[in-house]
C-alpha cells in the first residue's frame, strides 16, 4: 500500500512522425536514461527500422534523482504510441503496460506505483493485490490543506533506481521488518487523512524515514544523514529522500512557522528550495 501524489515538474515526451525525415535510431534521451527503455517500448507497438520516427524527451526536474522520470517516460511514450496505432487503452492498462516494459523486458527491478501515479495523476491510494493495483483516489481538499505543509529541496546528485531497487531481492529480516513497519504507517497515514488529522499524518515522516533507512542501507549516507539533521534542528516534523533514495531530492514536512528557519539553513548549505504545486492530470496526449 503506498499513497502518492504527483506535483507540476513535468516529463514531455515528443513524438515526431510521417514527414519528419528522421531515423528510427536517432532520438534525444535526457541523462541518465538508458536507450533500451525507449526502443523496448516502440517494439511492443510494432515500430521498427522501417517506420520513420524520432523520440525527443524533456523534464523539469533532474532525471534520476527520485522524481519517476523514467516510469513517466514510459507512461509518455506509451500512451502516444497506443494513440497513434489506435490501440485502445486504459491509464491503468498504460501503467501495467509501462511497469511490464521497465521490468520485464529492459530488466529493472521495481515497483508499480510509479507508473500509475504517471499514468493516473493526482493523490491516490494505491493497494497492491496479487499483482494488481487496486487505486483509490485521494480527495482534492485534503491534497490541498497538506501541501501548504511541503518543501521540496534538490540535494543534488543523480542515479539508477533499480540498482537500489536489488537489494530488496535479498530480504533479511530486518529489512522484511522494516517494509511491513513502513506499510503500517501508510495504514495509520490513511486513519489520519480520514479523520482530517494533518499534524499527526506529518509526525509519520520521521518515523517512516527510520524504517525505511533499515529496509535499504542505500537509501542513505553521512552527507543525507546530516541534511536530516539540519532540518530537524529547524523545526521540520521529518522529510524523506524521494524514490530509490541516496540522492536526489528531498521533501521535508514542516509548520508553515518553520519554514523560512528550514528554507534559509538549506539555502546557506547550496540546496536548491523547489517551488512546487499538486497537480491532478495524469496522461495526456496532445496531437498536434
């Protein structure tokens, strides 16, 4: 179970076809992007040597720093090629779709939600059973009164998810102990959404971040730890490191009486403030 919700830094992706003189290996791939994922995903929709295309990607984030760059490149790019095919399909068969891609055919181990917050948009509540995702949507005003709550920061840094992703294929049991701690707290996080509780669904960042720090020994360093601190001792509730962690960026929930504190003590130490706003649009596709 995880709940996500997804904000306005943006991942286009372009498809140029027909009349565009350009060759199918000629595309242009943000850092940090592994070719495969593109050509993976023109194979599942029949697009070969012979067909003239040209992929060109862009972001308003940094890739490979926590965000789901990769997963909403594949949700993208899926979803323009299923419009130009005429292939009907679903967000939640785009998800699966680009999940199935990234997984089992480029070979990168992770889960799901990414793709169906790309896919889907806005806040949800996402239950995994038996292989399916089951998503429940998060009401706008409750989205709304919590984000005011929010700092995003870019700690700097960039790397390949699923390499942290593989040390979960070795499950001890305190990294088992961890992820059903961390499970729990999403539970009691929905209690808090649905009893209206805001202060008490942010008191839940610290204790996840512990957790999630014995789940995985990478999600973490010396230099992370001590950002950690520095935004405690300024009045921050907790925050976490995006995605995969061990770089990247990192949210931090905070009292709006806090946050020019934690705001000027990251500044000082060269940490970019992201000014962010929730977004509800998934997927979209615009022909031009």
């Amino acid at each position: 179970i995880t709940l996500s919700f997804t904000i306005n830094l943006w991942e286009e992706v372009t498809l140029y076809d027909g009349n565009d003189l350009f060759k199918i290996s000629d595309h242009e791939f943000p850092p940090n992007i592994d070719p495969q994922l593109i050509y993976e995903t023109l194979k599942e929709f029949k697009v070969n040597g012979t067909h003239i295309v040209r992929v060109k990607t862009s972001f308003d984030g940094i890739p490979g720093a926590g965000l789901g760059s990769s997963a909403a490149i594949c949700v993208a790019l899926c979803a323009l090629l299923a419009k130009r095919e005429k292939r009907k399909m679903t967000k939640k068969q785009i998800a699966d779709l680009a999940w199935e891609i990234e997984t089992q055919r480029v070979g990168w181990y992770g889960g799901k939600q990414d793709q169906y917050a790309s896919a889907l948009g806005g806040g949800h509540i996402l239950r995994f059973k038996n292989g399916k995702v089951e998503p429940e949507k998060i009401l706008a005003g409750w989205i709304k009164n919590i984000f005011p709550y929010m700092l995003l920061f870019y700690l700097g840094g960039q790397r390949k998810s699923h390499d942290i992703q593989k040390q979960f294929l070795n499950l001890t049991p305190e990294k088992k102990n961890a992820l059903d701690g961390i499970k729990d707290i999403a539970r009691r996080a929905i209690g808090f959404m649905e009893k209206e509780q805001p202060l008490p669904f942010f008191r839940l960042f610290d204790e996840a971040w512990e957790l999630k720090k014995k789940s995985n020994s990478l999600v973490t360093s010396p230099e992370i730890d001590d950002v950690y601190k520095l935004i405690k001792q300024n009045g921050a509730y907790g925050g976490k490191i995006l995605g995969a962690g061990g770089c990247g960026y990192m949210l931090v929930a905070a009292h709006i009486d806090s946050q020019h504190r934690i705001i000027d003590a990251m500044e000082k130490r060269g940490f970019e403030h992201i000014l962010f706003y929730p977004v509800d649009e998934g997927v979209i596709v615009h022909e031009k």
